[in-house]
C-alpha cells in the first residue's frame, strides 16, 4: 500500500496562532502518488489543533474570541493542571474544542 | 486497494437541519464489497457536522439548544465574520463542537 | 490488506470515568504487523470518547470539571432526552466535546 508521510515543525510568535497548513497538504499528497486514499493531518502536541475552514481574518478572531470564552485562561488558578507549575491549562480545553486530526479523502488530481 | 466514493447533496427546509443518513451509509458499505476497512462519512461544507448518536426528537432537541447556548445566533453583531455580510457565523462554531467527519470500521455483513 | 481488530469492554465504578488505554493499543498496533497504517480508535457507546493526552490527575479534573461546565448533569429536567425516563443527556453533549474517535498514523517499531 503506498503511503507517505512528513512532519511539519512550526514556532509561533503568539501565545495562541492560526497556521494555513492547506499548500504543504495539498503538495504531500500531489507527492504521495496515491491516487483514491484518505489523509490524515494530526496534531503531535497535545495543545495544539488541526481544523478545516476558511481562512478569513473575521472567521478567526470569531474562533478565538470564542474559545476563550469557553476556556478562558485566567485566572490560572482555576485550573488544576496549573499547580505543576504551567499557565497551559486552557489550552487543552481549547484543544477539545477545535479537534486533534482531520481525515480527508483524496483523488487522483 | 478497494474503494467507493459518492457524495450525496442535502437540502434543508429549517436553518439549521438533522438528517439522519445511516440507511444511505450502510448500502454504500456493503455495495463496496470492502470486508475490512473504514468508512470515511464527512461534511463538504464549513458550517455541516457529521456525527453518530441515536435519532431521538428529544436528544437533536438537547443537541440543539446546547450548541445555540454555546455559540448564539444572535447578536449576529457579535461575530467579526458577519462584517462581510453573512450572518452565518455561529454556524462555524457550532460545526466544531458537533464535528466534521466520522471514521468507522467495517466488516463483512 | 493487513488488519487488525479488537473490542474492548469497561466497567466504571463512577458515573464518569476516564480510563487509559494506551498500552492495550500500542500492543495491538504492534500485534498487527502493519508496518505503515492507520489505527482507529473509537468508543462504541455514545455517551463515550476516546481522545488523546496526558495522564495527568490534575489535567483530568480540569476536563471534567470543564464538562460539567460547558453541560451540566443537572437539573435533569433542562433535558427533552431525561422525559423518557433517563437522566444521562448531559452525557450526549459531553461525548461531543471530547469527541469519539481517534485516527493515528502507526510505523514500524
């Protein structure tokens, strides 16, 4: 069974950021040669999401206005988490929200 | 590798709909012939949910309130996307509590 | 197509429990001899998840006490599900938070 498979590595200059993976996506699986397949675009940190939906500027700040509303992240201490030390509570909250993976089906292009 | 692939389109009469698809899902497993393998059901659309649960009026009811008490419809003022003209932005919310895809494993019937 | 399958069965003391699996299915990926695949991990009751984090007590109580948060237990009669005489609706929308399932990519050990 063909299959192909990379990592990604991405740093962040905020605290919380919205990346547009959908080019490197696209090209992995042009690459992988697979012709009917699915794939699959997980996250391999446990704060971290992977989600389809448009990119527009509104359509994010609306997501993350939104899950800090549902996860806030103060105060800190609301959280047990927090006790060891981290401030990172709500962002496995967050994480909930908008989902680890998404499993796509693929086509011959 | 075995596989089949069919979209099906819905129209919904209400804003927001509930349609039970698992009569059309189990004929296309079984038309495919696959013994062992995974079925992939997934929204083509950014504000469409797919989701396994049982069909009672009363649990889309409970889902139904939840999801508009967690991401309100109104104040359409409230959500940054709706600036473009839309008023559909709770519909990007509601999508992620609900989910895009499901992944099930099948077998020989 | 190399495939492995296996159903797991769980009795909670508590009404709401969270129970690690990650060895019972690293064994199976390993048991499975598929070198390069994917493993789906999902519950098959659905007012059950399967996601993806740390072990950690504290991270654990902060989704439960979240979940109570985003949907209550009580009062029961909030819910249209609770009429026919079950009062484990919040359980529905909990399920949708954490989600059903998990797919990872497996290679070689």
């Amino acid at each position: 069974m063909k299959h192909l498979r990379q990592e990604f590595w991405f740093n962040t200059s905020r605290r919380r950021d919205y990346i547009n993976i959908t080019r490197e996506v696209e090209q992995l699986v042009q690459d992988s040669n697979v012709e009917q397949g699915t794939c699959l675009v997980n996250a391999m940190h446990i704060t971290a999401s992977v989600y389809i939906n448009d990119v527009e500027a509104g359509r994010i700040q609306d997501y993350d206005d939104w899950l800090e509303q549902l996860a806030p992240h103060d105060p800190i201490s609301h959280y047990r988490h927090n006790n060891t030390g981290e401030d990172n509570a709500d962002a496995y909250l967050k994480r909930q929200i908008m989902g680890r993976e998404v499993v796509v089906a693929t086509s011959a292009f």
